[in-house]
C-alpha cells in the first residue's frame, strides 16, 4: 500500500471515529434531559435564576405538570366522546352541546390554573423578569384555548 493511500486510509478512520463520537455524545445529551427538564434548563439562562429560585420554580412546574396532565386526561375523556360517538348511532344535538359545555368548562379551568401557575412562578422573579416571562407566557394561554375549542368544533360531527 501505498503512503498516499495509507494516508487517505488514515484520515477515513479518523473522520469515522470523529462521527461515532459525535453521535455518542449528542445521543448521551439527548437523553439527560427530558422537554420538561430542558425548558426549566432554558429558563434557568433566559431569565437568570439563581439556584434558589431554581428550585423554587422548579417545584412549582412539578405540580403544575401533576396538574397539567390531570386535567389533560379530562379533557381528552370529553373529546373523545365527542369526536367518536359510540357505536353506530348518532349523537343526540343535547348530548354534544352538553359535552362542548363540559369542553369548554375544563378548558376554562385549566387556563385558569395556568394563569395562577404563571402569577405564582413570576411572583418568585426580579420585577422585570416577572413582567418579561407574564407578557412571554400569558398571551398565548387564552389564544391556545380559544384554538382548542374552535379545532373542537370543527371536528365535531353533527
């Protein structure tokens, strides 16, 4: 073999083991953190919590996910009554405005729990901070259900 193609050889293998690592380390972090601990990570930076606060907000997004997948369940529990009637029979007009209604309450309660849970977390912040994360979170709570009920009743068979 020639050095030319030991040489090509050589820097073949070094490009492989350069990818391998690569991807082993980017697998490895990928893994550390699940969406929720990697958006608690993003906040740490953006706003510049300290380890107390941290903790703090930390424990309040614990319980808020407890609470988040709660009422998730309940919601999904109406609206898959409402999205696939049961059997071959119709649903009766009562039954889907009383099921829209129940929609419609839950998600009202959930944004509402949402609300108390973004006052709560900004009430541990700086005062700008507090004002940057309320204005950055708490436009789009009222907008995410008013999307929720209008996709809902899109796909409502009448």
């Amino acid at each position: 073999m020639t050095p030319a193609r030991k040489l090509i050889g050589y820097f073949l293998l070094l490009a492989l083991a350069a990818y391998v690592t690569y991807a082993g380390v980017r697998r490895h972090l990928m893994s550390k953190y699940s969406p929720r601990q990697a958006g608690l990570e993003w906040m740490r930076q953006e706003y510049q919590l300290n380890d107390e606060t941290y903790d703090q907000v930390k424990r309040l997004h614990q319980q808020y996910f407890a609470d988040c997948e709660a009422m998730s369940a309940k919601i999904n529990d109406v609206n898959r009554h409402l999205l696939h009637s049961r059997g071959r029979t119709k649903m009766s007009a009562g039954t889907r405005q009383m099921l829209l209604q129940q929609d419609q309450a839950l998600c009202a309660k959930f944004e509402e729990v949402t609300l108390l849970h973004l006052q709560k977390v900004a009430a541990l912040l700086p005062p700008d901070q507090a004002k940057r994360y309320l204005d950055d979170f708490s436009a789009g709570v009222h907008q995410q259900r008013i999307e929720h009920q209008r996709t809902l009743s899109d796909k409502v068979p009448e």
